[in-house]
C-alpha cells in the first residue's frame, strides 16, 4: 500500500467556478507558471507517485458553486488517475481544503468525525486551554479543521487516517519587525494548540487500539525557527510525544526538506513541513518513507521530465510511505 501527502499550492486556481480545469496560458498563483504548465506538471507528478491514496493539501475549493471532490474527481478523470474517487471532511472558508484522492479498488474510505469531549473535542468546534499559564483560557479553532477519515483495505484492514494543516507561523500582513515577532508568537502560540488538540485525539484513537497515520503539512519541526525555545518543543515533537513515528521528523544528521520557497534574494529556502505519522503498531509493517525531492532524490534525479513537475506544480515536494497493511 502506498499514501501519500501534498500540498499543492494554488490548486483552487487552475478550476472555474463551476470545477472545470482550465489549463490555458493565463498565470497560474504559482510564480512565473501558467494554468496549463501548473495542471500538466501537477498529473505528471500524480501519475509517477501511483499512491493507493493521496492526501491533497490546500485542494481546491468548497463553496457556493464550487465542491471539491466534484474538482479532483474531474482532474482524475482528465489524466486516467487511478484514484478516481475523493473524500472530504469539514469545509472552511480559505479556498485551501483538506481532501484524500483514493483508488476506490484498493480501500473504502469514509470521513469519521468521533465526537469529542472537553479535552479533546471534534475538529470542528472549540478546544479550551491555558496557552500561556494566565490562568485564563483561550478559545482555539482550526481555520482548516483536520479531515478523520476510517479506512478499511481490500483485504479488510482498518486503521485512522488524519489529514491535518496546521497553522501557519508565519507573520502575514506585518508592518514593522516588532509587529512580525508579535504576530509570530501568537501564531505559534495557535499552532502548538492545535498540535496539543490534535495529539489529544490521536492518543484517543491509540488508547482504543485502533492504527493511526497522522499526515499533512504541519508547518514546523524541530529547530525550525528561534521562537521554539519560548514555548520549550515544537508542533512536531507534540506529536511524536504520543508514540507517532516519522524518520524524517526523528533525523539529527543533515535534515531533510519537503518544501522550497523563494526568498527576496533570489535565493531559496528549504523546510521540513510534511510529514507522515505512523502509530507503534504499525512500524513493525515494514513502512519505507520518501520525500520526492527533486534535487534530492536519486529516482528524481534520474528523470529530467519528472524534475520538472516538481519544481513547476508547487512550492512543496510529495512524501510517500509503502507500508504492509
């Protein structure tokens, strides 16, 4: 079996308000790239993952005319995708869906969304914690609420499937250098909540025996930027704390990237953003992770064509996990 993550930057873009492609030579949200360019690259690199199931980051729209599994299941039809089928969980308003593009032959997929309790409640309401020790609660909410799907394989294995997007630290909207550091922590402060909540169900989910896998574009790991050591660990090592496994997120040799933005420079910025979780029970399943790194990875490296996409359908690189299940 093979999952996968991927963000897909400005994917609501390259569909009208009615879901239907339009691949012309009008820009695309991506730098420098044009509908057409962005929509080809995007089924190339579809097409060489052959994952069983793709969660898709920042998938297109839901909305007054638009539906975003109407969208994917249209883009698969287009490019012969054998992940026909799409799933769902809780719309938002940021046009940046949270959607699984799945081959209906190899799993049945539905969203699950447990009802939670105080300490941990669905991801579509309101989670209550002390976020700086002021003896007053804050009230947090996913601006994309994380998609719990139940899937069950062809050979009647079931196991939880998480597809999260946590917020972003970054100081958007900044004027000054004291406005970017204040919006950078209190952008942290959001995102390690959601981690804490998002670690609450998880735990859930394991303490009922139940196999999880955890993936999406969390927006930090470890070391990743100086306001860590305010808050003392990352959302990433929130995670892992409830006995989820990544390698990549667990490396202390040179640290792999999933992610490569422009800087003002003309240089380029790389990260470790996205990430694949498995719960203890399921590393003995022989699981093999891999980030399609173009620059990075030997089977990328070796296909110009391939290189390519990558670099044209997103700012963000596929990572991949084959696991028996």
């Amino acid at each position: 079996m093979r999952l996968a993550t991927y963000n897909i930057e400005w994917f609501a873009n390259l569909f009208d308000r009615k879901d239907n492609l339009v691949v012309d030579d009008s820009w695309s949200g991506r730098h420098n790239v044009t509908k057409a360019q962005q929509v080809e690259a995007i089924a190339k690199v579809l097409t060489a993952l052959d994952a069983d199931a793709i969660l898709i980051v920042e998938a297109p729209n839901t909305g007054k005319t638009q539906n975003t599994i109407r969208a994917l299941q249209k883009f698969a039809e287009a490019f012969a995708l054998r992940t026909s089928h799409a799933v769902m969980g809780f719309a938002n308003d940021t046009h940046q869906e949270l959607a699984l593009l799945y081959d209906p032959d190899a799993l049945k997929v539905r969203h699950d969304p447990i009802a939670g309790n105080a300490a941990a409640p669905r991801f579509d309401e309101v989670f209550h914690i002390d976020l700086d020790i002021d003896a007053t609660e804050d009230r947090v909410q996913f601006s994309k609420p994380p998609m719990e799907l139940a899937v069950e394989t062809r050979d009647g294995a079931h196991f939880r499937l998480i597809g999260a997007h946590l917020k972003s630290k970054a100081p958007h909207g900044a004027g000054s250098r004291d406005e970017a550091i204040r919006i950078s922590i209190a952008n942290r402060r959001k995102q390690l909540a959601q981690a804490v909540w998002l670690s609450r169900r998880v735990q859930g989910h394991i303490e009922a025996d139940e196999k999880v896998i955890l993936l999406g574009d969390l927006n930090d790991g470890p070391g990743l930027d100086e306001f860590e050591n305010l808050f003392g660990r990352s959302s990433v090592e929130i995670l892992l704390l409830t006995g989820l496994f990544d390698p990549n997120a667990a490396r202390t040799d040179a640290a792999p990237s999933t992610a490569r933005f422009a800087r003002a420079d003309g240089q380029y910025l790389e990260a470790l953003l996205d990430y694949i979780m498995v719960s203890e029970t399921l590393r003995a399943r022989r699981p093999a992770w891999r980030i399609w790194h173009p620059f990075k990875d030997s089977g990328c490296l070796a296909s110009p064509d391939l290189q390519q996409a990558l670099l044209t359908a997103s700012d963000h690189f596929p990572v991949t996990l084959d696991i028996d299940l």
